[in-house]
C-alpha cells in the first residue's frame, strides 16, 4: 500500500459546517495516481468516523491538486461542536494517512 502522505502534502480549512480538504500532488506521476485512486469512495471511508457527507470531489490539473469538500464534518461548526478539536485544519491528516493500492 502507498499512504497519500508519500505521494502529496495537504492543506485544510473549515466554514461552518464543511470542511475543505485538499491534496497536491509532489510531480507529475503522483498526480496521475491520486486522480486515479484517491476517489471520493476511499475518501468518504476514511472519515466515516467523524462525518455526515456528502463529499465533493474538484480537481485542478495546473496546481495538480484535488480539492475535497466534505459536508457535515465539523458537528455542527467549529463555534458549536463538543469535539476536541475536530476542526477543518486537523482533517488533513486524516487524508494523509488514507492507504492507496499499489
């Protein structure tokens, strides 16, 4: 198995109840393997412990990156929520350790 770790780094941010996840791939071959693998299906799995969804799935070539927008995550938003800090931000390491198929 590849980590998503190995093949991009992420960024992530929170507005109320979403939280936006993104992967941007480290060069041209992991590109290809995250648009290829990283689906909304493994990512939805991966956070089925913290999350509602539905999730969303943007990619965008120029930047090589995937921008995931994943909808009731934040209990409620980041103002109302008793979780210990479950805000959009510390999502990305969520992401970061999905496994890929080799």
């Amino acid at each position: 198995m590849t980590k998503v770790y190995e093949l991009g780094h992420s960024r992530a941010g929170d507005k109320g109840n979403t939280s936006n996840v993104s992967v941007i791939a480290y060069d041209a071959a992991a590109w290809e393997r995250l648009r290829r693998d990283l689906t909304v299906e493994r990512v939805m799995q991966a956070y089925q412990h913290l999350v509602g969804g539905p999730v969303t799935r943007y990619e965008l070539p120029k930047l090589r990156a995937l921008n995931f927008v994943i909808e009731n995550a934040l209990g409620g938003g980041v103002t109302i929520s008793l979780a210990m800090d479950a805000h959009g931000k510390t999502l990305s390491y969520v992401m970061q350790d999905i496994d890929l198929p080799k």
